[in-house]
C-alpha cells in the first residue's frame, strides 16, 4: 500500500497553527476574531523599507539567487549598523543571513547535535523546538520552571542533573516565547559558565532583543565572557522592523566550525529571499525614534493585558519583561478546548478571541493544560475590547474550574 | 571538547558552490569570469513583475505572516492561471507555496522516506538530492545512463532491479539538472507504472518545464493515467520568470495525506517569504510572448555552446532538449581540477571561464570524473567568447588527456 512515511504520520501539528481552519471558519460566517495567538503584530514597518525596495524595483532587471550566506552589503550593514548600534562586536564572516529565525535555530540544533544527541531547554519553550528536535531525531531534556515566580530560571543544579554524555547544548530564547520571560545577566552567566563547563553549545534565540521593559538592556549571550567558542546566536528582522513576512535573520557565531557547517546547510537552500534582504538592508537605516515609539507601544499594552488578565477571577499571569507575550493559567479544564469553544461556539456581540492553548510549549506531561499564550500585538482599545470578551467567555464556558 | 556534531562535519559541500572562494578571488584581481556555472540567467524578469510589487509598496503597513500554504490569492492564481494554461487541472487544495523548489522536493522526500529507506534516482541527477538524502538518512538508489545515449532512460529491468522492502520512490527532475535531458512521454508512462505496480511515490522536480526544444509539449508526471496518489510534483517560479532570487516554489499533489504533512512541515518554517510572493502573483500575468522570446533565445544558445563543444578535440556533448544545461565530456584529468586551474591559473586575455565539475551529479564511483555542467546561461556573444577560452584552456590545461 502506498503510505507516506511514519516520521511525516508522526511529525506533531503546530499548537500555534492548527486552530487556524477554526478561525478562518468564524471569519467567513461574519465573526469578528480578535487575534492574540500570533506573533504577528500591527505595528507599522519603518518607512526606509518601503523606500529602499522602490528604489530596488526601478534598478533590478530580474531578481537573482545571492551567495548562500546573503548579501555582502547585508551582513556588513547588520555587523556594522545593527550590532554595533547595541554594543556587539560583529564581523560579517561571523554573521550569516538565514531564512528567518527559524532557519537559523534549526539547522544550530543540527549543527550542535546528532540524532539521538539531548539538548537542554527550559520550560516554557518556543513550540517548534520541540518540532525540530523530532525531525532531527534529538531528545529536549527539560529544566522546570514556575509560573507563580515568573518562570524563574532555578538553580544551576537542575541544569547538572540534566548533563549526560550525549548533552550536546543549552537552547533558550530570550526575551522568551511564550513566557515573555527576560534572562537576567546573572542567569546568562551562569548559563555560560554551565555549557563552558561541560563543553556545551548555548544556542540562544534572541528575535525579541529589542523587546524589553526594564531599565536594565538586553544581555546577550555574546556577551557572555569567555563563552566565544560556545555560543550560536538565532537573530531576525521579523520583530525587530515587522517583518515577519521577509523571512530574514541570521546566525551569529565565532566559533568557525559553525560557521563553516552552517554554510554547507545554506547551500543546499541556495540563497536566502533576495527581496526580504532588500527589505532587511532599508531597515538598517531605522532611526532611533522608531524603536522607543514601539517600546512605549508595548509597555501600555502590556500593562492592559496583564492587569485585565489579573482582575479576571481565577486568572494568573506573571508580569513580562520582555517580547509580546504572556502565559496565563485560566480557570478552565482544557485551554485546548476552550480556544476552540472560542472560535466555535462562543459569540460576544459577533465577537470572539483566539488565544493559543500552551501546553504546546511544555514537554512535562500535564503540565500548562490550562495555561494560554496572549500575544498582545493589538492596538489598547482592541485589547481592552478582547480582554472584556474574554473575561465573559469564562464565565460561560462549560468546562470551567471556578 | 567542544564539536560540533558528526552530521554537519561529514556533510558534503556543494559542488556547485565550493569553487566560488575562488572566482570571487579571480574577480578581485579584475579578471573577467564568464559563469556557466550556476544556473542564474541574465534574462529580464516580466515587467508585471516590478509592477506589482511597486503596487505593493504603496499599499502595505508592514511585511507579515501569511498562511503557511502561501497566500491564497498566489494558490488559487498558480491552479487556475498557470497550471490550467499548460493544460493540467490542479486545485488550490492540492498546491502549497514552498520555499523555492528547494523546500518543495526536499520536504517531499521526508515524506515518503523514514531514515533508513530507499529513494530511486536516475543518474547523473541534481546534487541537493544527495544532500537531502544524507540529511534525513534516506539512501539512494542510482538507475545508471551513458552520455554517450544522451542519457536516455534504460529499460524498466534497471529499476525492477532496485527494488526492495525500504524503496519508497522514485525522484526525477525533468527537464533534468544538470544533464538537459527530456523525458519523453514514453519514459514517464512507464516510471509511472512501476511506482503504481510497487507502491512507490513519484517525486517529480519540473522546475525547468518551460524550457523544452522539441516540438512536443511537456509531458508533466501529473498528466500520468492512473498515478494521482503516487504523484508529488516539485516546482518553482525560479527559472520560469526569472525569479530565482524569491525563493518561491510550490508543491502539488493530489494525495491528501501527502498535502496534509506537507503542511505540517510548512507550518515549521513559518511561511513562505511574503514579497516574493507577490512577485509571484505579479508573474501570473507574464504574456505568452515572453516564454516564446525566452525559449527562442534558449534554442540559440543551445545550438552555439553545443556546436563549439562538439568542435573542441576530445569533446563530447549529447544535445539536451531541456533546461538550460548540458553535460560535456572533457579531455581532462579531473573535471574539478581543472575547474579550479581555470579559475586560480588560467588567463585569456584576463579572461576565464568557470564551469560546474559534474562528478556531484553522479553517485556512482569514478562517474562523471571528467565531466562538466554547463550552463547557457549568457547572451550569444558572450557564450562565443567563452567557449573560444574554454577550447584554448583545454589546449593548455597541464592535466590534459589528450
């Protein structure tokens, strides 16, 4: 019998993704959905964007493959513009142009690990680590966090029962998704200090960077001292410049075995999107004004949704730092179930919300079943709207705990 | 110690690619390289192209997510634009925007493939495939042909032959990279009723379906009676419009299952880059005038670089009727040796040529050694010169074998 291949059969769906036929399917009966489960927000990209690809429009005769690590111009401008804008010392041999973050922290975890390899991640996690892991045949080891203290990375011994000869790396993603969980310079280092250690890789995914509200800036793990052979950076334009739809990042490494493996694994995809990296070279030219103007942005909504969350009874959610995320426990059976009554059965006035179930982002069995991701990229009054919607919807909910 | 892991250390280098240190060092020095390497044409893309993503920049707030399928609008247009135009009736549910034909064909054979089984290819076959193929640890399975023969396909003996309990299909690219060879309708009739007669998968990478030289329309893997669930077809509005740099291609098959893991694995990358979607959406409305333009251009170019291969003493080259490629036997040593000369040592007038060793193409041991891809890719003019330092580095080439 002709079948497709169990590791295809097997391959988990996205928790982000799947209740999508769901929402499209309230969207075409007239439902107006509000969308807090994607990272995709409506904040408007830098002008010098637009401009910049214009200009490519009147000058290009067709649009051609590029060298496999990006344009030369790019990885200079994003070295010399971006990197050393925040106090990074990049060279562009160091710097290599990726099909959007994903690219960059999926083929790090092929780069670091063989199948039957372990890597270390801590809970809660970006859902398609867990995604790549399978198809790379890797095995996440997970270090345990809580949400009653604003999933606080634990002490470094819970990291040391972990360690097995086929640890091969620490992955984190900071500012995180989903917990908006920022990691302190404390924590970095002790991470570092950990993989220098025991000779691991840190992977460290750092798409939200310009996404923090403390006083304190972003401490990244190129920082780390001593920690240059050590550390692979997954870096995008898609949150920085909302650009999600470029596909541009980058992988950032010293260490030139890395970067010398990465280029083999772009060569086999040819060349990154030439016109997300004109896209992504315009960018480059972002004046200061426009990052604090989203930063004000997202403080207000933030503080709108973690206050409204808060006032709901029963809700929980632990105050971000970073990214546009929070996870918050309801007062629900099932977070699954109820994201999908949402967008099925329950109606506010023709409104509803669609939240992301997070247990997708917890590997420890049972554990976040009745957490949500809120992603919150909507302007405060449609925040405030959403957040009302949902206050309503769990009391009506059938299957709710309180 | 810290290493990086088996995989990314043993995985093969690009042959196509691993010789560009060397060009860009030639071209730093101002010598003139003429490039029959890639498969990167100086053609003009179609003006609605630019038109459409000009239209774009006025309209867009930002750069965002779409569905990971691709835009609808793109899908719906390639089924009922495209596709229905070269007579195949495809729906937008049975076609999902990729990454490039890269991703279409790479996902395809995850797919059908677990670790451990079996692919069929028809030698000499495009490189990424064996790339891909030691990534997923899939092995595969080489139906030999002879330069000689033009490559024609052997009798279906040569693939009864390979099969075994792990073979899960058979995966062709025609018109096919790097050899230019056609597979007439005859040849497909029968790859067809092998993969229906042992269960098999027919992966079909037809990127290059515009460019045919024979009088015959192209015969697509999906126009096969009786093989709808066996068929996934790999495409690419690469090379069609002469967009490779959009890195925007589609899968399509009418095997449901197939679609739906197809989209799982999309659901991982995110989405395909949105700009060069809408340049794709744009090239739906390129005039016929323009293929008739490009394939006339194509025919010249053929009949020049193959006529002057035919000429150069010790050369042989079979007459391809598709793609842009062709396949030539040198008087040379190694193929890749000399490849390398013409770029470090070599001079014409401060002018030289760089060409594609095809020993990347082949799986078999000893194969292809002094073979060489070349591309047509260069205006008449230019193809002349180039052939004309080609015949004279072949007269002057140490490591000559005649």
């Amino acid at each position: 019998m002709l079948q497709i291949s169990e590791k295809a059969t097997d391959m988990p769906a996205s928790a982000i993704r799947k209740l999508v036929p769901l929402s499209d399917a309230a969207e075409a009966e007239g439902v107006k959905v509000y969308h807090l489960n994607v990272g995709a927000p409506d904040i408007q990209s830098p002008d010098c964007v637009f401009d910049a690809l214009r200009a490519r429009c009147d000058q290009l005769k067709n649009i051609s493959y590029t060298n496999s690590a990006g344009l030369m111009d790019l990885r200079r401008g994003m070295a010399e513009k971006y990197y050393k804008s925040i106090g990074l010392d990049v060279s562009p041999d160091e710097l290599l142009i990726t099909e959007g973050g994903s690219e960059s922290f999926s083929v790090a975890m092929q780069i670091v690990a063989n199948p039957g390899d372990e890597i270390i991640v801590v809970e809660p996690f970006y859902t398609n680590y867990k995604t790549f892991a399978y198809l790379y045949g890797i095995t996440l080891k997970v270090v345990q966090t809580n949400i009653r203290d604003s999933f606080a990375v634990p002490s470094m011994d819970a990291f040391e029962k972990l360690v097995t000869p086929w640890t091969k790396a620490v992955l984190i993603s900071n500012p995180c998704n989903p917990s908006g969980k920022l990691f302190t310079k404390t924590e970095m280092l002790q991470i570092g200090a950990f993989c220098k250690k025991h000779d691991l890789f840190l992977i460290s995914d750092e798409v939200y960077r310009e996404f923090c509200y403390t006083s304190e800036p972003h401490f990244s793990a190129l920082s780390i001292p001593d920690c240059e052979q050590n550390v692979i950076l997954a870096d995008s334009v898609s949150k920085r410049y909302n650009l999600c739809g470029t596909r541009i990042g980058c992988m950032v490494s010293r260490n030139k075995h890395v970067m010398a493996a990465m280029l083999k694994f772009a060569q086999s995809r040819l060349c990154p999107p030439l016109l997300g990296q004109y896209a992504a070279l315009g960018a480059l030219d972002t004046p200061q004004s426009y990052f604090d103007e989203v930063r004000k942005e997202y403080i207000q909504r933030r503080n709108c949704v973690v206050a409204a969350l808060n006032q709901m009874p029963g809700v929980f959610s632990p105050m971000p730092y970073g990214a546009f995320y929070t996870v918050a426990q309801l007062p629900v059976d099932d977070a699954e179930r109820f994201a999908k009554w949402l967008l099925t059965t329950f109606r506010a006035d023709g409104e509803t919300v669609m939240i992301t179930p997070a247990s997708g982002f917890f590997l420890t069995t049972g554990v976040g079943r009745n957490y949500a991701r809120i992603a919150y990229v909507l302007e405060v009054p449609a925040l405030e709207r959403a957040m009302a919607i949902l206050a309503r919807a769990l009391q009506e909910y059938p299957g709710r705990t309180l």
